[in-house]
C-alpha cells in the first residue's frame, strides 16, 4: 500500500508538473495507540503467550487472530487481544510510541472489504512488545477495535452538510451486472456487506451531482474546456462506481437496491468566489479523492471476491484521475484568482499542517507536500479579466 500512495503521489506531482516531492517524515503525534505495559501478557511469570493465527506480513488482521496463554486467557474473534507483527520486521523493533505508529500506520493499511474481513480495523491500545519469543517478527500484544471504512470519494455538499439520496429497495436500474460469490458468507455477514456497498453506493450517486456542480462553478468563472470535460468524464466514472456498488450491495441483500431521489434544494449554491471554489476543490476533491483511491486500493489488496476485485480496481484507478483533475483544478483556480486565494490555501495548509484528520498518512505524505509545492510553484498573477469576474 505504501507503494500505491508512492505511485499516486507521482501521478499528482505530474498533473501538476511539479518536481519529484519529498517524503516528510510520518507526523509526529498522528497515532492514536496510547502504549501502555502490561506484564501478563508478555513472556515470564504471567505465563508464556503464543500466537495463533497472527496478522499476517501483508498486514490483514481479523476473524483469525488469537491469543491465549497459559493462564488460560484466551481472545478469538474480529475484536478484543491480538498479537500483530509489523510488515519488513525492523531491526531493532521499534518501542513505545514509534512501535504504536507503526502499528497504526500498518491497520489504517489494512483496512477491508472482504467476505472474511469487513470492515477496519484501529489500534485501541499497545500492551506490550516487542514480544520476546518472536523478536524476528516485531510482534506487539495489542487490543484492537472495529470501525466502519466508508469510502471518502467526493461528496456532495450543501450548506456545509453532506447529501445523499435513501436508499430505495425493488429497483434494479442502478445495478450493473456484478454477482459476487455468496456461497462462503452466512446471513450476518451478507447484512453487513449489503450496507456497507449501499452506503457506498450512496455516496458515489451523490458524487455524480457534486461533479456537475463543479463543472457548472468552473464555467462560471471561464475555465478551460479540459477542466470543464474533466468533471463530466468524472461524473460518467461515478455513475459506474455507483452501479457497481449498488450491484453488489444487492445481490448481498437478496433484493435489488438503488438510490431514491436526491434531496436538493431548488435554488442550488453555487461556489461565488475563486478563494470558496479553491477551497472546496482541496477539500472535497484533492483531499477526499486521494483518501478514496488510497482506501479502494487498500481494500482490493485484501479482497479475494473476484467483482469484488474488479470493482475496487476500478474505483482505485478512476479515483485517483479524480485527486488529479482536483489538482489541475487548485492549480488553475490559483494562477487565476487574486491573491485572496492564495492567503485561504495557505491558511488552510497551516490547518493541513495541524490537524491530521482521519488519515493522517494520505495528508502528510501526499496532500501537504503537494500544496506546498504548488504554493512555492505558482507565482501571483496580475489580475485578469477572468480573476475580475464575480459569477452572476
Ligand atoms: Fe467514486
Ligand atoms: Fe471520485
């Protein structure tokens, strides 16, 4: 995964014909693992710990991961003590809190969709580690907690709310032809991926409207026909990702599913300035479509379903076309707008900078360097007459 973030940093640096980008350092402060020791459960008197079924070096963890010990305690099942072992097995293991950042760094990776594997999973707590029996492996006894991993493509917002449209049973209209295999899954299992890829659905139906919109804003400030077909190739991929997604969301629920109406106001804002449109062409586009590449890519990494596979391939290539059209997007939007929109990218870099958000790697490693980059690259433009026009 680390590879796919490498090559997606590339192809933006690229689009936006910049030099190779630096690789800063992981953000100091990003993991949320609070390390704490916890002597029981490493080697010695509290009884020795063996590991069954541990995460595996690709870095998937769930139903298999066990621990028991001699003192008779014992954790099966997709949440609770687990033993996970770090990718590469540095040398020497880390400790403390890098050993907690690693850790994070390696299950934000693994984040899934998979029969087997449904949803994320997040670091709660670093017990102990490196474990003494396998110190070859980089092993930590960790607890670990479930969260869902929605796909963060480019939503439509309005009035700063995200909008989707409900999602509608008996309407097969929104389904491509994807069957993926269900003889492996039990009812509990189909449930919950039949919600997950409505959700996602969901989402990628909205992403269509928020595409027109964008195509609509950026005429409305005269940019060039490569921007303005970008955003309707753009909104074509999405209606795919939706049907794809709604395709196996309803063979999952055994009944077809697609979206109801979308909830939109009559009178649709529209973005009335370079600096708003600039800032939410970073936000939703350059920001939110590089996570939803990174995280289709981190979930097809782990899928064995064949649709399933061929789905989130899919969706990983055409999401990263989309971070690159939101950084032709910022870049033209900066050489035009007047110097307004400089001071809100730089603000919002600061910000960038600061708050690390729900993925911190994709910011630190790919958006930060990006935007400095660009700031450092676009020098401010005389006015024009198109940095002059306000939208009727
Ligand atoms: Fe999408
Ligand atoms: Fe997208």
């Amino acid at each position: 995964m680390s590879r796919f973030r490498r090559i997606l940093r590339s192809r933006l640096a690229l689009a936006l014909g910049l030099p190779a980008l630096t690789l800063p350092a992981f953000a100091v402060g990003a993991c949320g693992g609070k390390t704490v020791i916890d002597p029981p459960i490493s080697s010695g008197a509290g009884g020795a710990t063996t590991a069954v079924g541990t995460t595996t070096a690709s870095g998937q963890v769930g139903t298999s991961t066990t621990v028991s010990s001699s003192s008779g305690n014992s954790c099966t099942g997709t949440e609770g003590s687990a033993v996970l072992c770090l990718d590469g097995a540095p040398n020497p293991c880390p400790e403390g809190d890098p050993a907690s950042q690693a850790l994070v760094k390696q299950l934000q990776l693994a984040c899934c969709v998979d029969p087997d594997r449904p949803s994320c999973f997040l670091l709660k707590e670093l017990h102990c580690g490196p474990m003494a029996q396998s110190p070859e492996k980089c092993c930590y006894a960790v607890t670990t907690q479930i969260e869902g991993c929605a796909i963060p493509g480019r939503p439509l917002v309005v009035d700063g709310a995200v909008v989707t449209a409900t999602a509608v049973c008996g309407d097969d209209a929104w389904c491509s032809e994807w069957m993926p295999d269900l003889s492996i899954l039990d009812s509990a299992q189909r449930a919950q991926l039949a919600e997950r890829w409505t959700a996602d659905g969901l989402l990628e139906h909205a992403s269509v409207a928020s595409f027109s919109r964008m195509a609509i804003a950026l005429m409305t400030f005269g940019a060039p026909p490569s921007l303005v077909d970008g955003c309707h190739r753009a909104a074509r991929q999405e209606i795919g990702h939706a049907r794809d997604a709604f395709a196996l969301a309803s063979v999952y629920a055994g009944e077809a599913r697609g979206p109801g109406r979308l909830p939109l106001p009559a009178n649709l804002p529209l973005p009335n300035s370079f600096e708003t449109l600039a800032i939410e062409t970073l936000r939703e586009g350059c920001i939110n479509e590089a996570i939803a590449a990174i995280d289709a890519a981190a979930r097809l990494a782990c899928a064995t379903d064949p649709a399933v596979r061929a789905v989130l391939t899919r969706v990983a290539e055409e999401e990263s076309e989309h971070a690159e059209l939101a950084w032709r997007c910022l870049r033209w939007l900066l050489e035009q707008g007047d110097a307004s929109v400089r001071r809100a990218l730089d603000a919002e870099l600061v910000n960038l900078k600061r708050h690390n958000g729900n993925d911190p790697e994709t910011l630190s490693q790919i958006v930060v360097p990006c935007l400095e980059s660009l700031l450092d690259t676009v020098t401010p433009a005389e006015p024009t007459a198109i940095s002059q026009a306000t939208p009727a």
